[in-house]
C-alpha cells in the first residue's frame, strides 16, 4: 500500500524508494469500484477493518473483494449444491467440497488486482501483473511492469537534465554552511595567505569537492553566523545551520552529517 502512505517527507530528498502495485489503478472500471468503496467507508463509522488508508482502498481490501467475487461466480455455476448443517466437533467434511474447490479453481476473472487465474492442480493465482512505481519529486509513478511470464520490465524513459535533484545540481553554485569540527572541518594550516575555499581542510571538506566533481556544480564555504549546528526553542525557531538552511540562506550543510534545504 505504498501508493497510500504520506511520502512528501521522502520526495525532495533524492531517496530511492521502488515498490510493486497489484491495483488496477488505470483501469476506468477498476478506478470507479475503488472510488465508489471509498466513499462508502468514509461515509460509514470509523473502524479498523475498513479496508481503508488514508481515505483509499487498501490492498487486503481489493484482494478481498476479488476473492468473494470469485467464489459468487462459482457458486453460481453450481446451484444444486447445498450446504447442510456440520458438526464443529467431526471432522467429515461438506460432500460438495472439492467439486466446488474445482469450480473455484477454473474460474478466471478481471478483478481490481488485474487478471485472476488459478493453477488447476496447486490452486494458487497465476499469470498475474504488477505495477513497478518508484517515488519522484513529483510523487509515485509507474516504471515498469513485471509478470509471471516475461518478468521484470523497465518501461521509464531516461528523465532529461533537471527532473530530478541530483541532475538540478549541474553548474549550480551553492553556498555551504559548515561548523569548525575536527576532524571533518578544519582550518588549513600553512605558511601563505589563504582565501575562499582554499582556508578549509578535512574529511566534509574532502567529501563536498568529490560530490561537487560527480555532480558538476561549483560552492563557496560559509562558517555558521553563530557557530550553531542548530536547535529549536520552545516556538520551535531554530539557530544555527538549520536556520540558515531553512531560511534559504545556504543551500547545503556539512558536518558529520550531510543537511540540505531540501530535507527540511
């Protein structure tokens, strides 16, 4: 149900976040059955079986759905079957049983988690879809497909130059605040005058020119007005990098840690 979850705290972030989807989500048909079940749990009283997650249909309850559909559908193949009255504490089973299991077993239906088929002799679904989605900054999207058949398949076309964080980087100019802390931040002990970047040295510092030499952007280093890495008061306002990161006033963070204003 990763479609249904809150990620906007994940989508700025460049993190790499894939998932599988057995919903039918593209399907018209499939799409109204999910928005009219919605509806009708939200309208309800609230409870924890809804099949509901954050106001859309949960995969349990689309798996559900189908499953009752598929044994209606079987039922109704079989109408001189009847069901007498069973014992709790005996162990003979209904007489109908494993003809019905039959019936069940070759029905084949278009359901809300795509095409069901069963294998006639194991009883388990077969030859079934699911949606590969990966989280972008524009939210979840559909990248490939994978099937029983042909497996896995990327369908994603290659996203042109500032889609996404990383490529955005490219011939940017950062500023970056930082913290004087060794060994990640230091000043640059030498004989000469030094001026810019030139006055720092360190494991942050080593690690800022090899990310700037993959991603193709410049920076200028920036201490912190206060010397603050950050804190929050009581008004939850903050101090130090994380303020000058909120408030725009640097575009990147080093310390022990890696801050961007991305992820705030």
């Amino acid at each position: 149900d990763l479609f249904a979850l809150d990620l906007d705290s994940y989508r700025y972030c460049g993190v790499n976040m894939t998932g599988f989807r057995i919903l039918n989500t593209e399907n018209l048909h499939v799409a109204s059955i999910i928005e009219k079940w919605s509806m009708e749990r939200l309208q309800a009283s609230p409870s924890a079986d809804s099949g509901l997650l954050d106001g859309i249909m949960t995969t349990d309850a689309a798996l559900t759905y189908d499953a009752v559909h598929i044994v209606s559908m079987s039922y109704q193949r079989a109408p001189q079957m009847t069901v007498n009255s069973l014992q709790c504490h005996r162990h003979k089973p209904w007489r109908f049983g494993s003809r019905f299991m039959n019936f069940i077993k070759e029905a084949q239906w278009e359901g809300l988690t795509g095409r069901i088929v069963f294998n006639k002799s194991t009883g388990l679904r077969t030859d079934f879809d699911l949606d590969v989605v990966s989280l972008k900054e524009e939210g979840l999207e559909k990248i490939g497909t994978w099937d029983t058949i042909n497996g896995l398949n990327i369908t994603e076309i290659s996203r042109g130059r500032g889609s996404n964080i990383t490529d955005s980087l490219t011939n940017r100019s950062l500023i970056v605040t930082t913290v004087l802390e060794e060994p990640y931040v230091m000043f640059k002990k030498s004989d000469k005058p030094l001026s810019g970047n030139d006055r720092f040295e360190g494991y942050c510092i080593d690690l800022l020119k090899e990310l700037s030499s993959i991603l193709g952007f410049v920076y200028d280093i920036q201490l912190t007005q206060d010397g603050k890495y950050g804190t929050a008061d009581d008004k939850g306002q903050w101090n130090g990098m994380v303020k000058e990161l909120i408030d725009h006033v640097s575009s990147l963070g080093i310390l022990d840690k890696i801050l961007t204003s991305f992820c705030l």
